[in-house]
C-alpha cells in the first residue's frame, strides 16, 4: 500500500507541476536565483583558494653570495640546507648562470647590457633557490641562513643577503588581504544565501497559499497528512531539480564570459575551466541544494493548512 | 447512529452557534434540518465533520465520541462521510475522474477498484460524458452531482448534504434532491441542510428547524415552516 500511496503520490505531484505552470515557472525563478548565489559561492572561494595558493607557491628564500664566494662552500651550504627536514628544494644558481640570465632578461636593453660590457667583470654572486615544505618553516631557515652558516672558511660572511626579511613583509600583507578578503566574500555569500533562501520559502508558502482551499477539501475528503503533503513535497522537489539544471545551464555562458577576466586578473584561475572540471561535484551542490530547498519549503509551509 | 447530546458551540467572538442541542438520527434515515441563516445548520455539520469542537457536551458517532478522536484517528472517520457543499468543493487542478479517484485513493482502494468504480458512480449521476473535463468546464449542477458521486464513491455509512442546492436553478435542485433520495433508497443515511421550502415540501420526510442556535421543532414528517 505504502509504495502505491507513494506512486500516486509522486504522479499527482508531476501532474500539479505541469498544471500550475504559471505557479511553478516563477517559484523556479525565484528558486534559480537562490541556486546562482550558491554557486557564486563556490567559484568566489575556488578563486580566494586559488589566489592563495599560488601566493604561498610564490613564497621561497633566495640566498644571494658575494661574488667572491668560493664554488665549494655555496654547494656545501646546498647540501647542508637539502639535509634539513623542513626544506623541500634547493636550487643552485652558478655566477655565470645568473649572468646569462640576467643578460637574457634585459636582451632589449641596450644601455644595461653596454655597461655590464664595460664592466668587464661579472657582477653577479651565485644564489641559492630555498623551498619549504610548509610557509611557516620559512622563519626558520631564514633564522638559520644568516646565524649559523654566514661563515665560510676564512672567517668572512660569504653571504651577500637573504631576501626573505624584504618579501616577507608584502607576503604577509597579500596573505592577510587575501584571508580577509575569503571571510569578507562567505560572510556576504552566506547572507546572501539566507535571504534568497527566505524568499524561495515564501514563494513556495505563496503558491501552497493559493491552494490552501484544496488542502483543506482533501482533508475534509479523509485524506490523511501525508498524503496531502506528499504531492506538495514532489513539486517542491520537481522545482529544485528544474532550477538546478537552469542554474548549471545559465553557469556554462557565464562562466565562459568571465572565464578570460578572472585568469588575467587572479593567479591563473579560469572560472570556465574550473566549472567544467569540476562539474561533477558542482552539480551535486546545486541538485542536492535546489531539491533540499523546495522539498523542505513545501513540506512547513503545508503544515500550517493541515490542520483542518 | 449520530447522536448529539446537549451540544453548544461558542464562536471565540462570543458568538453563540448552537444552544444546548439534542438529537439523534437513526440509520437510513433521510433528514432535513431546515432554518434561516445562522441559524447553526453549517455549525452542525462541521461539528459532525470534527472541522470543529463543540464548546459543551458531545457528538457521537455510532458509540465514539467524534471529539475524543486524535487528529491521526480524523481521517479514517471522514471516510465514513461523504459531504456535498453548497460551493462544491471540487479540486481545481484535477478533472471529473481524478477528483472522485481522489477519495478512493485517500481510503486505500485499489486501482483497479479506483477504474471500474469511477466510471460507475459518474453513471449513477449521468455524467459519463464529462469524465475528463475539469471543475471550470462544468456547470453548477454537473459540478454538484461530480461532488455527490465523490461523496457516494466510497460506500458511506453517511452523507452529509450542507445547502447542496443553494447556488443552482430550480431544474438542477430537483435533480439533486433526486439524487439524493436514491441514495437514501439504496440504504444510505442522508442529512440534508437547506432553506429551500419547495424541497422540503417534495421530500415530506423528518425535518429538523432550528432557531438563535436551538432545535425549535423535530417533525416525523414534516413540512417547511418557520
């Protein structure tokens, strides 16, 4: 009986949907607007991860020498730092590698490239390349750089400086902005969620108002609750999934258009290819949410007319 | 089979519906409560449809106190009754078919009961043709008898008939109340409300009048008179 009860059930609830096509076609719209906040949600904090990610991928120490600085005590330091448990990469960059990329880097300027003729000799010192497993160790090594091993051989400080001091303060101020700038954007989202939530509730509490007067009929008829909300609860449902795929719909242009501006303008994220990447787990958001939504509006705003 | 016993109702405006009422009705009987507006007829008829509780005494039906049912227990009871309205009460949004399949599928029939019956009862008020129109495409009277074949659909112990006639012409209200009287024949129980005196005058059956809320006369077989 249970399953022919919910066979009518979710039959009836088709039918309401298709009759009430006015009713239904607004609460979708309502409902697509809710599902777009969401998904603005996700893809805002997709771009603040991103952004922050590459941010904390940016973050190494180099470790410029004297130019001076003998070639061995540069590749023993090398080996000393790639021995420490907190460090990840080390990369070596010789005197006459820096001098070839410097040349490389300033290859149209004529006037930089005539004085480093003039001077001769190469200016440049060796560097090293230092990448942390984890940004907090940074300190650390950084510590570690200008205490411990400045010291080569004859007593003289072979390192020329650590640049860590300089981009660490711009480093911190990026992070920071950027955190600020993720609680900022989900504080807002999440009330922009709550509203456009409300305002599907209501719609939906409108357009189960209209029928209050069949409610109380099937009541009066002997029909009991359930089986006067069941159909409600289906056309909640059906609104969800309809505006779900609208929504997933509407997202593929949008994010096509705002594809190219958001991988100029953040760090390399392209919202259109992160869609498509992830639709998947995007379109279980969305489904999940719209159903979720019309299912449970439906489901309290009958509750009021049942009492019949 | 109903049985009212020192029943009032008191509105929360103060109001005063109905005054001490007794009475009871026995099965197959076919009864008339007659009075003017306000009088408490619709009131009656709520109280017996657990719509409302009465503010002193009990209504029974059978030998349960209707008011002692849970609201999960309210269901069931209705299917014991079928109503007929004055404003029909059809569901909008379904047609002839799906509005009398309605109340068999809230009482658990079968669908194969739902098929055969449907087409059946629809008969039984000659409006087999109009089986798949909706409320909106029919008349007054068509949509009066689709109420009464939704009422009669589930083999009722009862049917509650409140001003039936009340919105349709003079040709319809006969055919109602003829309707209505082949039910009663085939063994129903029929409580009719209405004001209509030529009704009451062609049915010459129990009339029961109330007045301000009270049962001013109880007439074997009565006529209209107030």
């Amino acid at each position: 009986m249970l399953w022919v009860n919910v066979k009518r059930i979710i039959r009836s609830g088709f039918l309401n949907f298709g009759r009430n096509a006015f009713v239904s076609l607004s609460s979708v719209l309502v409902m697509v607007i809710t599902l777009c906040t969401i998904g603005a949600l996700i893809f805002v904090s997709a771009i603040l991860n991103a952004s922050l990610q590459e941010i904390r991928d940016k973050l190494d120490i180099n470790v410029y020498f004297i130019t001076t600085a003998p070639e061995a005590d540069v590749i023993t330091l090398q080996k000393t730092l790639e021995s420490m448990p907190e460090v990840a990469l080390v990369t070596y960059t010789s005197r006459e590698q820096a001098l070839e990329d410097f040349k490389k880097r300033h290859e149209n300027d004529e006037t930089t490239l005539q004085a480093l003729e003039e001077l001769g000799e190469n200016p440049l010192g060796a560097s090293l390349n230092v990448k942390a497993k984890n940004p907090a160790e940074y300190q650390g090594i950084a510590d570690y750089l200008s205490n411990e091993s400045t010291l080569s051989t004859d007593g003289t400080s072979i390192v020329d400086k650590v640049n860590y001091y300089q981009n660490k303060v711009a480093i911190d101020r990026l992070t920071s902005i950027i955190d600020s700038a993720e609680r900022l954007g989900s504080v807002l989202t999440v009330v922009l969620i709550v509203i456009s939530v409300l305002i599907t509730f209501n719609t939906i509490r409108l357009a189960i108002f209209i029928s209050r007067e069949e409610i109380s009929i099937m009541r009066l008829v002997g029909a009991n609750s359930f089986y006067v909300r069941g159909p409600f609860v289906v056309v909640g449902t059906i609104y969800g999934v309809v505006a779900a795929i609208f929504t997933l719909l509407l997202f593929y242009p949008i994010t096509f258009w705002l594809g190219g501006a958001t991988e100029n303008f953040f760090i390399g994220l392209n919202i259109f290819e992160y869609y498509t990447t992830n639709f998947g787990q995007i379109f279980i958001i969305i489904l999940l949410s719209g159903m979720a939504i019309g299912a449970l509006s439906s489901y309290l705003a009958v509750r009021k007319y049942l009492k019949v | 089979m109903i049985y009212f016993d020192k029943v009032s109702k008191v509105y929360p405006d103060e109001s005063v519906a109905l005054q001490d009422v007794t009475f009871g009705i026995e099965p197959k009987e076919f009864v008339s409560i007659v009075g003017h507006s306000g009088a408490g007829k619709t009131t009656l008829v709520r109280l017996i449809l657990a719509e409302d509780r009465p503010t002193a005494g009990q209504v029974f039906f059978g030998s349960t106190d209707i008011h002692s049912l849970k609201h999960s227990e309210i269901p069931e009871y209705r299917r014991k009754i079928g109503v007929v309205f004055q404003d029909f009460r059809l569901l909008p949004n379904k047609n002839v078919y799906e509005n009398i399949a309605f109340s068999m599928e809230a009482a658990g029939r079968t669908d194969e009961e739902i098929e055969s019956d449907v087409p059946h009862v629809l008969e039984l008020v000659d409006l087999g043709k109009k089986i798949w129109n909706f409320p909106h495409e029919l008349s007054g009277g068509e949509k009066q008898r689709v109420a009464i074949a939704r009422a009669i659909v589930n083999q009722p112990d009862i049917v509650i008939a409140d001003e039936p006639t009340g919105n349709l012409d003079p040709v319809n209200t006969y055919e109602i109340v003829q309707i209505l009287k082949k039910i009663n024949d085939l063994g129903t129980t029929v409580i009719l409300t209405t004001h209509n005196k030529g009704v009451i005058d062609s049915l010459g059956r129990r009339v029961i009048a109330m007045e301000d809320g009270k049962v001013v006369r109880d007439d074997r077989q009565g006529r209209y008179s107030i």
